[in-house]
C-alpha cells in the first residue's frame, strides 16, 4: 500500500506516518519509483501506536513496548500506565462527586453555603493539618 492508503485506514493523516518513521517507531517496508509502500503487518502496528496513544503512553513508552526483549519489559511498561490511570480516575471520580454535590446544593454559592464544598474543604484542612500541607487533588 501507498502511504497514502496506510494514513486513510489508519484514520491518520501521512505526517503522522513520517513522523513515526522519524522516531523509529515504524519504516517503510519497501520503496517503488520513490514511493514507500507499506504491508498490512505494518499498517497494523500503526494503528496498536494510536491504541496505545489513546491511553496515554508516550512515545517513548510505545518504543519502549514495540522493542520489549521479553513479555515482563513490555508488561511492567503497561502496569506502570495502568496504576497511572487508576489514580487518575480515582482523582477525577472524587472531582465528580463533589461538583455534582455542589451543583445539586439550592444555596446561592458553594463556598459559604453548600455542605458538599464545604465537607470537602473541611477534608482537605484536617488532612493539611495532620501532614503539614494542603495537598492537591489527593
């Protein structure tokens, strides 16, 4: 396939493609009149780089999966992503809870007169006191 035809089933435009190719993290598979020409195994690893974009690994961390020497290398790689998301999602489910508590609050505003914010805050003053700073987001 012409670069062209990788990018459209990919869903990518061809820069993307030539910048991967620039980080090493694919290559032609040959060349006609000039042109790189691509398989459909490499048309494949284009796409699981998008997948794993998607879930937020880094370039780095993707060459780091793609040249894994072993199950265990590419593996500790995902882990570390996935305890990264879990905080994440945690961080942003605790977000969740207090904005749609203080959005349901029938006060004027969520500073002096909702429970919600107020509960929270409160949280985050003990715990402050108890560790000495006022953590964010924890």
């Amino acid at each position: 396939m012409a670069i062209g035809e990788v990018a459209r089933r990919a869903g990518v435009p061809t820069s993307t493609i030539r910048f991967y190719e620039r980080r090493g993290l694919m290559t032609p598979d040959a060349r006609e009149a000039g042109q790189r020409r691509y398989r459909e195994d490499t048309l494949r690893r284009l796409v699981f780089i998008g997948m794993l974009q998607d879930a937020g690994l880094s370039l780095e961390d993707i060459a780091g999966v793609l040249e894994a020497p072993d199950n265990a290398a590419w593996k500790a790689i995902g882990v570390e992503r996935l305890n990264a998301l879990t905080t994440e999602i945690e961080r942003l489910e605790r977000a969740r809870g207090y904005l749609s508590g203080a959005l349901l609050c029938r006060y004027d505003h969520p500073l002096v007169d909702c429970q919600v914010m107020g509960g929270e805050i409160d949280r985050r003053l003990d715990r402050s006191r108890a560790h000495g700073s006022l953590g964010r987001g924890e």
